[in-house]
C-alpha cells in the first residue's frame, strides 16, 4: 500500500512542476533538434542525470536497489524489435500530438479538449492493446525466441 | 531578463532532476518495483491502473506488473490534481482547444501512442530513467525516440515545402 500512496504523492509533485515549466520530454527533443532550441531538453538531460545519482546514492546507503547496474538486458531479438520499433513510432505521432503522454495528461488537467481527446484514443489504445496486440507481441517474442 | 531566463532554464532540469530522484525513492523505500526503475511510467502506469480497474470491475485477467497487483499505482491520478492544482492556482485552467486541430486526430495519435509505447513498455521519461539505471536497451530505445522525433520533423518539412497545410 505504501507504493500506492509514494506514487500518487510523487504524481502530485511532479504534476505541480511540470504544469508550471511546461515539461515534455517530446517537445524537448523536437525543439533541440528543429530549433537548436534546448530549453526544454534539459528537462530529459534532468530525469538521466536525477536516475543515476538517486539510484547510485540510493544502492549505495543500502535501499532496495537491485540489478544495479543494469547493464546489457537485451534478452531476445523479438524484445530488441518491438523496443525499437514501438520507440520509433512512439516518437513520431507524439511530435503530431505535440506532446509525451506525461505532457497530455497535464494539458488535459488545464483544460485542453485536444488533450483530452488524446486521451480518450490513448485509454481506448490500452484497451486494443490488452485484447489485441498483446497477442501479436507474444508471437513476435514466441517466434525469435 | 537574463537572470530569469537562466533561472527557468535550470527550473526545467530541476524538474527532470526531481523526478529521477523521486522515482528513484519511489522504488528504493516504497516498493514500487519490479520491474526496475519503474517509478514514473507515463506508459506503464496508467496501463497498469486501468488493467487493475478493469479486472476489479470486468473480472477480466489484464496483466500488471507485481509492484501494483494488490494496491493500483495512482501516479496519474496524483499528476491530474498536481496540475489541476498548478493551473487553477495561476488561473490558467481554462476550457480551450488545444494543440491539435482536429479532434479525430488527437483521438488516432493517442491510440497509436498508446500501443507503440507498450509495444516498447516505457514511455519516453521511464526510458530515461532506465538509461540513469543503466539499461543498454534503453539507450536504444531513447535513440529511436529521437529518431522518430526526427523522422516527424523531416516529414512536417517536407510537407512545409509542397504547401500542403497539416
């Protein structure tokens, strides 16, 4: 129960921060690239360097850490294609959609029918997801071993 | 001017920085793990909560990960009243249209992302996060990120140049 009520505390905080920056990992990435812009990309550059120092200092004094460093997981070539291809794809309509999934979980907070709508697709893409692609997953991962 | 514009600038690393470290306290002393570096997962999460919710009310069997089986992750929920929060406290919440122009598009991008993420499993901060945790295929997945991000930009140019409107 611990982990229910640490997430919902975290997801008010960075809630908070991120309505008032206007944080996007996507946005980042697109500005820095298109713009030469890398205002919002520091954002991205925040979460690695955040991770290694917390997970570092965290393993460090004892918490519970484990698998630390990762290192190579890639354990099947079908994980390594559905990675790569999911990512790719991910990427490309969430520069159309003009934000990461994070991003349009707080424009629809502040009101944005767009992002609500975007919403609607990406709970009913969960739903497609559970009944039908998840199948399709668990071939490509059966079939490359 | 100069002052306030360096200032928000390392406002938006302080931001990506507080959540690699809260996600990192998330998983050290709350047990929201495994998977590893699983504590901000804007893919993951609310997939997870919405399969919990599913079950619970369909009786449906949608897999969760471990950390949120018993108790569902409310992280989604927490980030709708975060900025719910931020916006009506600065008055900017507000009915409005939004980026995307046309509805049924904005109904299509997030279907698709939806299912290209969890194809992935990450979205694009728990991918970072996971690069911070060390995962080499997370770095290969932040690259292809970026490639798709790249990919879109090339094709909106393309577009830009024959005047065809978006």
């Amino acid at each position: 129960m611990t982990a229910m009520f640490a997430t919902l505390v975290l997801g008010i905080v960075i809630g908070y921060l991120g309505q008032r920056t206007k944080f996007c990992t996507i946005s980042g990435i697109r500005d820095f690239v298109m713009l030469k812009d890398s205002f919002r990309f520091k954002g991205l550059i925040g979460i690695i360097a955040g991770g290694l120092v917390g997970y570092t200092l965290f393993h460090l004094i004892g918490a519970d850490i484990p698998n630390f460093p990762i290192g190579l997981d890639i354990t099947s070539a079908g994980i390594l294609i559905a990675g790569i291809v999911g990512s790719v794809g991910m990427g490309f309509f969430s520069v159309f959609a003009e934000g990461c999934p994070f991003r349009q979980h707080v424009m629809a907070a502040e009101g944005k029918s767009s992002a609500l709508l975007y919403l609607l697709g990406f709970y009913l893409g969960i739903v497609y997801f559970n009944i039908v692609t998840i199948q399709w997953l668990e071939l490509l991962l059966r079939t490359t071993g | 001017m100069k002052f306030n514009f360096k200032l928000k600038t390392w406002q938006v690393f302080g931001v990506g920085a507080v959540m690699g470290i809260g996600a990192a306290i998330v998983q050290g002393y709350f047990n929201a793990q495994p998977p590893e570096a699983y504590g901000i997962s804007f893919i993951g999460h609310p997939n997870d909560l919405f399969s919990w919710l599913t079950n619970k009310i369909a009786g449906t069997n949608w897999p969760i990960r471990d950390a949120f089986i018993v108790y569902p992750v409310l992280t989604v929920a927490g980030v709708f009243i975060g900025s719910f929060a931020a916006a009506s406290r600065n008055r900017e919440f507000r009915l409005q249209p939004g980026p995307v122009r046309k509805k049924f598009l904005a109904v299509i991008f997030g279907f698709l992302v939806a299912n290209l993420g969890l194809l992935w499993g990450s979205c694009p901060i728990r991918t970072a996060l996971m690069v911070g945790y060390g995962s080499v295929i997370a770095i290969i997945a932040l690259a292809s990120i970026a490639g798709g991000v790249m990919l879109a930009i090339v094709y909106i140019r393309i577009k830009a140049r024959k005047g065809v409107p978006q």
